[in-house]
C-alpha cells in the first residue's frame, strides 16, 4: 500500500522502467531535454547524455538527427539505437521531428510522394495513409509490418 512497504531496489527498477518507456513512447525534444531526461532515451546513458547538452551548449541547437553524430563519444551504434527516439521541431528535416528512425526516410519519403502532399502537412494525417496500399512500399530494406 504504501512505498516503503516494498523493496526500494525492485521500486526503483520499476519506475526507472516505467520512465524509459515513456520516455521512448513519446519521444525526446533533443534541442530542450535536460541531461537526466536524455539518459533515460534507449542507447543513451549519463555520460552520453552530458556530451549531448555540452555539445548543444557549446554550439547551439541541433539542426538535423545527423548532428548528433557531430557529439564526442556518440558513434554509428549509440545514433542508431537513440534517433528514432529524439525529436527536432522545425529541424532541415522534417523527419527529424517524428518519430520515423532515419535508416528509414527513404521508404518515408516514397510515401509521403506517393501522397502527392508536403511532409508537414501530411503528419499526423492518419486518414491519408491508411488510404494507401502498404505493400506497394514493401523492399528487399523493409517488411510489410516495418511499412
């Protein structure tokens, strides 16, 4: 019933749980996310994310997901388990802003044109892509449930 009636490990791996994945649910604003917030973002952890904010802090705001890459420390491996999870509002690339993982921004892209509509106006539009034929995307890259 109450916190201290339970084993403070076991709660404490349970709410560091818990915030992980909302964490990755929702997705991070990697330009505003304080160093305790980016820690918690899958393939990040502390010291990953202090270079972060010290990078962001020494240069300014990211610009694009491929920054990131930019970060001392932060090789191919920690980007590709963490950009899916990062976001950058009105970013170079609009893509940056959701949460499409960037190995997969042609097939988004293939999509989007397949819309006929701009990127910006076509997020969040669930109506429109469900109208289309998810198969027609499918590549020897991605799978029918990837797409």
């Amino acid at each position: 019933q109450y916190q201290h009636d339970v084993d403070q490990y076991r709660l404490g791996r349970s709410l560091e749980a818990v915030v992980e994945d909302a964490v990755n649910a929702v997705g991070v604003d990697l330009n505003t996310a304080s160093a305790p917030l980016l820690a918690r973002v899958s393939g990040l952890g502390a010291s990953l994310a202090e270079a972060i904010t010290a990078h962001r802090d020494a240069n300014g705001p990211f610009a694009s997901r491929r920054d990131l890459l930019k970060v001392s420390r932060l090789g191919p491996r920690a980007f590709e388990q963490c950009a899916g999870f990062l976001r950058i509002a009105n970013g170079t690339e609009p893509l940056d802003a959701s949460a499409v993982h960037p190995e997969a921004y042609g097939v988004a892209k293939k999509i989007v044109a397949a819309c006929g509509r701009d990127l910006r106006s076509l997020m969040g539009d669930s109506a429109a892509l469900k109208a289309l034929d998810p198969r027609v995307f499918v590549d020897e890259r991605f799978g029918l449930p990837t797409v």
